[in-house]
C-alpha cells in the first residue's frame, strides 16, 4: 500500500525555535513558499523546486529537508531551491533526506538555471553538507540542473523547427498537465523509432543525453536524411510532466512509478504512450526498436538478452556493438529480463515483440561525454538500422 508523505512539515509563518536539543535557537519561518533563517531566505516556489522544512542545527548550519512523495520509493532524493540574503554571506547548508533517503545527487548551484556549478561538498549517512556564499542575487541550489516542463515545450520547438515534424500532446497526466510529443513521418514510412523519456523526474542526465541523441537524429546530414526517408520517429521526451512540476523523488501523481506500470497501465502517462503505439500498429506499421533514457549511478545500457526473441535477437548487442567501436568511453551492456515488472523495455519485448534499451546516464558522467556519447549512439543506430533488412 502506498503511503502518502504531503504536507508534513510546512505550516503557515510557523516560528519555529529550538525544538528539538540538536536544534539552534534562531528563529526559522518556514511557509509553502519559503523559509526564513535570520536574514537567510530560501525559496521553493518555483517549477521543480523541492524543499519539505527548513530548520538549523547549534552550529549555526541550515537544514534543508526532503521528503518522498508517497511511500514506498526508490531512494533518489531531489532537491531545488533558491537562497539568498541582504549583504554577501557565507551560509553553511546540510540537505536532510527524509523518509527513505540517501545521499544521491550532488550539489549544484547556478545564479541564471543555464550555467551550473559542482559545489563542494561531504555526505554524512544520508545528508549532504557544503558552503555557499550568498548575496542579494538568488542562487538556485539543486541535485542536477534543471529542466523543466516549459523548457521541453521550447526545445521541442527548436527540434521541431529543424525536423519538420507535428507536435502534439499524447494524452495528459493525472494532474491534468499536457504530455508534450513530436511526431515525423514521411509518405510511404511503415516503420517506426520510439524515444521516450523523464519517467524519473530527477534523472537529468538520461535528459541530457536524450536531448543530445534527439538533436542528432534530425541535424540534417547525409546519415539523418536517409534514416528519415526510411523510418519514422515518435518522441515522447517527458512522459511525467507532474512530477518535474513538483520536484518529486521519482514517482507521478499517480501515486507510483511510471516504469513499473508498462503491463498495468494504471495511470494515465502509461496508458497514453501505450494507446499511441497500438494505433500505430493497428493501422499495420511496425514498431521497430525503442529507447528509454534514465539515470543511476553509472553509464549502463539494460538491453534484452539476445535469445529472448526470435525477432532481431542480436539488435542491442551490434548496435552497442559499434557504439563502443566509435567512443573513448566504456559501453557496458546487461542484458536482462523482467517479467511481468512493468519495465518499458520488457513491455516492448513481450508486447510488441521488439528490443529496445535502458540507456541509463551516471549522475555525475562528465557533461561532455554524456553529449559526445548521445550523438554517438544515434549516428550508429542509425546506421545500423539502415542496414536492416525491412519486414
């Protein structure tokens, strides 16, 4: 049973002072859009913004705490904030996960939400302690870097400018929030590329590199235009517009884990991209090979063991194959099934009778490389799925 972890620790212009013997004495104001401490201001009322109370520690140190959405979740607290005081100050800062936390993602701070910065830092059990210097100008501090649902409606745009495709909305979330998509086909096309992404809001880097492979599949080369000519493309970049709105852990509104509900399709995120790819085979095209972009803790692509299905059933393996023939980097591969769990590359196999990937980004994966490796990937894919035979 899931259990619901909202509103408990916010309480309108609540003084809270000293409460606990850890706890300093200074005054902390903590409302749903702020927290006072001292002349210390820290808000989160802003799209994707996390924060779940605010208290101090007798050193004088801000405690900024995050708590789950519902309960019970993977571990991957998320955090964003903005903090900032009257004159220039050195704040020391703890972010306390709460609930079944850990210390996942490392601090970042950015004054514009465009250039971020690693902050220095120490985890504790499950906190993360650092420094910051403030001043009157706000500083976002967050897990990752931000990218929220208003800034996949203007890339999708900028993508769409260049690919010449449709954008439209695959069905809207439980809380009623667009689920953005783009489609490009072309006269005469029956086969079909499907990219998805964001199930996991925190997951920025499966983000980044979604964005970057996107970019190259419609760059207009040689490689793109052909690939265009034989197949098209349906894009589904944010499939949990709720939970990026909110800053959640990992879950939609819903109540569950989007990447656990591909065979139930109990919320309506799932159900959505589910009824778009049966439309697409019920007017007799072919779903021919998925990927699903998601972060952990290290660069790591799950695929579909080869003897699994009859169909293609060496797809993955060549394709990563010749990835890691034209990258510095490791390409690791685990191959693997899950029956029945909801996965998305397992609904393909057992649904749709196709492989797809896991294509899983590490927290921390240089920036660079995350870029380098998408572009990478796409260009090989591409290539390979060229060299296909059609069915």
């Amino acid at each position: 049973m899931m259990k619901k972890r909202l509103g408990l620790f916010f309480a309108p212009a609540l003084l809270v002072l000293g409460f606990a013997p850890e706890l300093a004495a200074a005054e902390v104001v903590v409302t749903e859009s702020y927290c006072q401490v001292e002349h210390v201001r820290i808000e989160y009322d802003f799209p994707a913004a996390r924060v779940d109370g605010c208290l101090t520690r007798e050193d004088g140190r801000i405690v900024v705490q995050t708590a789950p959405e519902d309960e019970p979740i993977n571990p991957s607290p998320w955090y964003a904030f903005r903090i900032s005081a009257p004159t220039t100050t050195e704040v020391a800062i703890e972010i306390e996960a709460l609930g079944r936390g850990m210390a996942r993602y490392n601090p970042k701070a950015s004054i514009d939400r465009k250039s971020w910065r690693n902050l220095p830092h120490e985890k504790v059990d499950d906190a993360i302690l650092f420094n910051l210097t403030v001043g009157p100008e706000p500083t976002y501090v967050a897990g990752q870097e931000i990218f929220t649902n208003r800034d996949y409606i203007r890339w999708l745009d900028e993508v769409n400018a260049k690919a010449g495709g449709v954008i439209f909305n695959l069905g809207q979330s439980a809380q009623q929030r667009p689920i953005p998509a783009m489609e490009k086909t072309s006269p005469g096309n029956s086969e079909w590329l499907i990219l998805i992404g964001r199930q996991h809001p925190p997951e920025l880097t499966g983000a980044m590199a979604l964005r970057a492979f996107v970019a190259e599949v419609f760059n207009g080369s040689e490689l793109s235009q052909a690939f265009l000519k034989r197949y098209n493309v349906l894009l589904a970049p944010n499939l949990n517009p709720d939970g990026v709105a909110l800053g959640h852990w990992r879950h939609s509104t819903g109540g569950g884990d989007l990447n656990r509900d591909w065979f139930e399709r109990s919320q309506p995120e799932t159900k959505a991209v589910h009824n778009y790819l049966q439309s697409i085979v019920n007017k007799g095209d072919n779903l021919v090979y998925g990927v699903d972009f998601h972060s952990t803790w290290r660069n790591i692509y799950y695929t579909i063991p080869t003897d699994y299905l009859s169909t293609e059933a060496h797809f993955s393996r060549d394709w990563l194959q010749a990835l890691a023939a034209t990258v510095p980097y490791t390409v690791e591969e685990k191959a693997g099934t899950s029956p029945g769990k909801g996965i998305f590359k397992q609904y393909m196999a057992d649904v749709h009778g196709i492989h797809s990937v896991t294509y899983e980004v590490g927290d921390e994966t240089d920036r660079d490389e995350i870029r380098i490796t998408a572009q990478a990937a796409a260009r090989a894919l591409m290539s390979y799925m060229l060299g296909r035979s059609e069915k």
